[in-house]
C-alpha cells in the first residue's frame, strides 16, 4: 500500500501541476510542478484559491466550474490563459474530477498541462509552411511525392522544368521515369533507392537523366519516407530534385587541377600549401601536396576543412608561438616565416621551416601560399656546431688565463706577493659561469680572495706542490647552484685547468725561492703544452733522429719507454700510409719554408687524429743542407672537425637555397593554376 511520503514523491515526479481542493475550493495540496508553474512557495498557496492569478470573470468562472465538478461529479476540460511566474502569460489546459473519500468527503482534484510552447509552436509551424512554399516556389529545385506501392508519383513544375519539359507534360509515375535515368546509372540507382525504402536514413543519389531534347543532365534526387507499413518499409516517399550539372563540370576541374598539382609536387620534397583563414579566426588547408604526411603525419584530406590534425601535430611549446606568428602576418599581411617543431606519434620530434605570403581577398579571407621543409639535419648540425663553439670557447678561456698567469710571472718577478694577489683576480673569467664564480688562493698560511668570495658546496680546488710538499691551495667556488656534469658542476677540462695553476703556481714558488729552476721549467712547458696541445721537437735529419718533448707523446700515444727516437720504428708505424712522404727526410725543405705542414696519425685505438707542424729555427751544413730543425707539432682535430662542419654546413645551404629557388618557381606555377582555377569557378 502507498503511503503519505510514497504518493507525495509519486506526485512530484509528475512534469504537470496537480492540486487538489477542499469543498471550500481552497487548495489542500499542490506538487512541485504547481508551485514551480505561478513562482510561488508551496505555503503561500496551501489554503487559498489562487483567484488573483486570473481576471475576475476568470475567477468567477473557474469557481463556477469548480463548483460544478464538485457537486456533479462530471469531470471537466477548459482552456485558460493566467498569469504565471514572473508576470509571463500562459495557456493552460485543466481537467478537473471529482474525488469522494470512503468517509464520503468530497475533493476537487486537477492537473494542469502548459500548451504555451504547443500554441507557439503552432504559430511557428504556419510560418514555416508559409516560408517553405515561397522558397519551393523561388528556388529552382523540383518537388516529388511518389506512392512506392502504385508506382504513381507527383512531380512538380520546376522538376518538368529541369528536365525540359512543360508541367505535366508526362505522365508522374516509376515507370516513366525510370525510362528517364541513364542506361550506365540505374541498377545502382534503384539498388540505393530500395535502400532508401526499407531504412529510416532515406536517399541521396546523384545520377543522370535525359532531358527531353535528349541531352544528359547530372542530377541529385533526395527522398525520405513519410508514410510506412507495419513491417517498416515505406509505402509513401517525398523528395526534392536539383540540378548539379554545372556543379558537376566545375568537380571535374577541379579534379583536373589537384591532379596537375600533385603531378607537379610529387617529387618536391617537403609540403606546399595554399592555407586560409575563416573570418571567425578558424583555419584550414584546401591544397596540400602529399609532403604533408612527412611534416604533419596527416594527409591532404584531413586538413582541407579543419586545422586540427595540424594544431595536434605542434610540438605543445611551439603552439601559441606559431599561432601568434600566423595572426601577426593577418594583421600585417607580410610574409610568414617560422620555425617550429612537430611531434607526430611514433617518431622523434622533428623541426620545421615554413615560408608564405598572405593575400586578402574581398570577402575578407586571408589565403597564405607557401612551403615548409624538414631542417632537422640542419639544427642538429648548428646544435653540434654551437656546442663545438662553446667547448672552444671554454678552451680559449682557459688558454688565456694561462697566458696571463705565465705574463703576471713573467712581469713579476719574485714578487709571490703580488703574483698570487693578481692571478686570484683573473681565475673566475676561465670558468663557465664567471659572474657567480668566486676563487681563493691560500699560500703558506696567508689568503688571497676575490671580493666576492663565499665557501660554497659547489667547490673545485687543487693543492700546491713543491717537491711532492704541500705549500698551499686553490679553491674556485660557484654561488649558486648549476647542473651536474663532470666534477660536480665543473668541467673535467676546468678541473685539469685548476692542476695546470696550483703546477704553475708551486713552479713559480720554487722559482722564487731558487730551487730547481730547469725542473719547474719544464713542468711549465709541459703543463701549457697539454692545455693547448701542442708540443715540441728537435728533428736530427742526419741521424733520423727526433726528440720529443712529453706533450708529443700523448699527441701521439706512444710510450715514451718504448719509443726510442727513430723514424723508421714507432713514428713511421702512427703517421698515415698516405701522408707519410710529408714527413719523410728528403721533405725536409718544405718544413724550412715555415709554413705548417698539416698530416695524419693513426692512434693505437685506431682513431685518425690531425696534427700541424711548423718549423722554427734550422741548421745547414757547409753546402746549405738542411740538418737540424726545431719546431712544435699542434692536435688541430677539434679544428679540423669544425672547419669540414662548416664546409659541409656551407653546402647543405648552397643546397636549401637551390631547393627554395625551385619551390619558388613551383609556387608561380600553382599560382597560375589557381588563378586559371578561380576564372573557371567565377
């Protein structure tokens, strides 16, 4: 059984307001629809009438009805108009019934439907019906209405017209106008059309139908089912049918033209584009070659009336950049240039270059005609190339501060003092990060910092050494933290920097103070031939003999143990087959001319290293020969890598700018398809 709170729950389900009455006709009960239908709390209607919603005849003849029902008992159906909420009027439609308690309590019980939106609706419809039939009557598209059962058809004037003939010239049936349809069309015709019959999605078939001066005309007939049988076939269809012969000639021409287009970008290499943007802002891509794949990993259908595929494509941080750069050359109508990365699924991220001039046309779309092409190569090249510089630029840093140290040795005198005061101040330009580096330099207890100096966890240093003895320190810190990479956040090659300062630091300690002056010498030489890689030697061409300094050993990986100075042994086995003859006694003329002889060697891990040599001073016996030379030999493969880099960078230039003179003369060729294209259409 149903109790209170059930029924009240049951009730406010209901979408129609439903109330109910006393013999007072004053409301006992109203649902949530009630309340909701006059914008009023269910307390403020409870116990009243609700006359003032009403005019006073209305009031008096809703009471009247009320009255009637509750005394006859026969129910009755009125259509009102009353005020709702918030002032609107509505029409309404009221059934009132009469209710009788098993105590024999008589009730007025009502349910309220809202027929404003049916009355609008009504009124809507007449004006379509009105609109519809000016258009049938305006547009140039005929009318049919054929009985699939009978075969009987109606057609109206503009579809005899379309077809050449005057109103009712023949007779509206299937059997006439399948007479009509081309010979090569009807079986798939009347196959779409039976699909047509037995679905609810109806038919759009485009065909051809011979006019009555006996010429063919491409049409497009579309029907939907309006009457069907209990099996769900129908029995009744109406349609429209359209003319699409000129349609039809300007799709062959254009089919002709995209054609001709990708014949002529079939082997471009990347993407020409004709690009356009909407007035609403959007964009969209109506020519694409086929390169459109590689650079976007889409293809030219997908893109000619939606951007998406495209904006999908962009590499997420490029996105905004790229649409910025398209909305700046709208706005500006100058050329749009662009690099830009590509993520398509699958692959690694890609760079692309693209190049475009903007035109406006009168309706106030914006059309870019352009190309884009694949540089990844190119920035993985500059990418080498910039990190190559850098590295060099390091190097040359470290280089000059070496010079600089051996210049304030030089200059000093023995002055350790003054020596140790101004080399601290130039070791922080060295390293990478000179405007946060500090150093310090401690030398028998007494310290010497730069001004901004702070002990910090990002420390590098190295000691000073006399004679394996310990006689003071440097240390270099950083102020703010950096990036791990070989000693902490410093440099391998920064850290052989800081031994090469506390090696010439101690040399120059010892120096001063007297003690082996031709050791300390040596180690200073040696120190700068490993940071610039460059050592020297002594070449005795009577004897085939060459003397090496320790920097020529490690240029050229031989083991100083081993190697015992003569040409024929371990030299001949390192320098390359081929340019072997350079270095050979009877070209010993040419090292004379001081000028650098460039060679080859073969290291033992068989890498192929490139030396520069270049004589210095030479000896002649009494005849004018040549017998001794003296000169240093410099690893110029770092160089030598970089200058083919650049050769080769040179070349990939060359190249892109040949590719872009032949996309160039490519896009004038498309320009005038396009425009021979827009002639035909207009």
């Amino acid at each position: 059984m149903v109790d209170t709170l059930s029924f009240d729950t049951i009730l406010n389900l209901i979408d129609d307001p439903v109330f109910v009455k006393n013999s007072d006709l004053r409301f006992i009960y109203v649902n949530d629809a009630l309340c909701e239908l006059f914008g009023m709390d269910r307390e403020k209607i409870i116990g009243k009438t609700l006359g003032e919603s009403l005019s006073k005849d209305q009031m008096k003849s809703s009471l009247k009805v009320d009255r009637e029902v509750l005394d006859s008992g026969k129910s009755n159906t009125s259509v009102e108009s009353i005020i709702g909420k918030n002032g609107i009027l509505l029409n309404i439609i009221t059934k009132k019934t009469q209710y009788t308690d098993d105590r024999g309590n008589k009730f007025l019980v009502g349910v309220i439907h809202n027929s404003t939106n049916l009355k609008k609706s009504e009124e809507a419809f007449m004006k379509r019906k009105e609109l519809y039939e000016l258009t049938i009557s305006a547009v140039n598209d005929g009318v049919w209405d054929w009985n699939v059962v009978t075969g009987e058809a109606f057609f109206s004037d503009a579809y005899y017209r379309n077809l050449g003939y005057k109103n009712n010239e023949f007779h509206a049936n299937y059997t006439k106008w399948r007479t009509l349809v081309h010979p090569d069309d009807i079986e798939r015709v009347e196959r779409e059309l039976q699909q047509g019959v037995v679905s609810d999605k109806g038919f759009d078939i485009s065909l051809r139908m011979s006019t009555k001066q006996g010429k063919w005309v491409w049409v497009s007939t579309r029907g939907k089912a309006i009457e069907k049988d209990i099996n769900g076939s129908a029995i009744r269809m109406v349609g429209t049918l359209t003319n699409i012969t000129e349609r039809k000639k300007m799709e062959e021409l254009l089919r002709v033209s995209i054609e001709k287009f990708e014949k002529l970008t079939e082997n471009v290499p990347g993407l020409i584009f004709q690009f356009t943007r909407r007035l609403d802002g959007t964009y969209f891509v109506p020519i694409a070659s086929k390169g459109i794949k590689d650079i976007f990993g889409c293809s030219p259908k997908d893109v000619v009336n939606d951007f998406s595929p495209i904006s999908k494509a962009l590499f997420p941080g490029d996105l905004a950049r790229v649409l910025n750069a398209i909305e700046t050359s709208a706005k500006n109508m100058t050329h749009f240039t662009c690099e830009f990365r590509v993520q398509i699924p699958g692959k690694p991220i890609q760079w692309i270059y693209s190049n475009s001039r903007p035109e406006k046309f009168d309706d106030g779309t914006i059309t870019w005609y352009g190309y884009n092409f694949n540089i990844t190569d190119r920035k993985i090249l500059e990418e080498k190339m910039a990190t190559l510089k850098h590295t060099l630029d390091e190097r040359y840093k470290e280089l000059d501060c070496l010079y600089s140290i051996s210049k304030i040795i030089e200059s000093t005198g023995n002055n350790i003092d003054k020596i140790l005061s101004e080399v601290v101040m130039i070791m922080p330009n060295a390293f990478q990060y000179p405007e946060i580096t500090c150093a310090k330099i401690v030398y028998e207890g007494k310290e010497y910092k730069t001004e901004n100096y702070r002990a910090t966890e990002w420390k590098i240093g190295s000691a000073i050494q006399l004679e394996e003895k310990i006689i003071g320190s440097v240390d270099v810190c950083y102020l703010e933290e950096k990036a791990l990479i070989d000693e902490g956040p410093f440099e391998k090659e920064e850290k052989n920097l800081i031994d090469a300062i506390t090696e010439r630091l101690g040399t120059a300690a010892g120096k001063i103070n007297g003690e082996a002056n031709l050791i300390e010498s040596e180690r200073d030489l040696n120190s700068a031939q490993e940071v610039a890689k460059v050592g020297s030697w002594k070449w005795n061409l009577a004897k085939k003999e060459v003397l090496w300094s320790d920097e020529m050993y490690r240029i050229f990986g031989i083991d100083k143990k081993t190697y015992k100075g003569r040409l024929g042994d371990a030299i001949s086995s390192v320098i390359h087959p081929e340019d072997l003859h350079l270095v050979l006694p009877e070209n010993a003329p040419s090292f004379s001319d001081k000028k650098p002889v460039e060679y080859r060697i073969i290291l033992p891990d068989k890498s192929i290293r490139y030396i520069s040599a270049l004589a210095g001073e030479s000896i002649k016996d009494v005849n004018g020969g040549i017998v001794f030379i003296t000169g240093t030999a410099q690893d110029i493969t770092e160089k030598k890598i970089a200058d083919n880099a650049l050769i080769d960078k040179v070349a990939e230039l060359e190249i892109m700018n040949k590719l872009m003179i032949n996309r160039e003369l490519t896009m004038i060729e498309l320009k005038k398809e396009v425009e021979l294209l827009k002639s035909k259409l207009t």
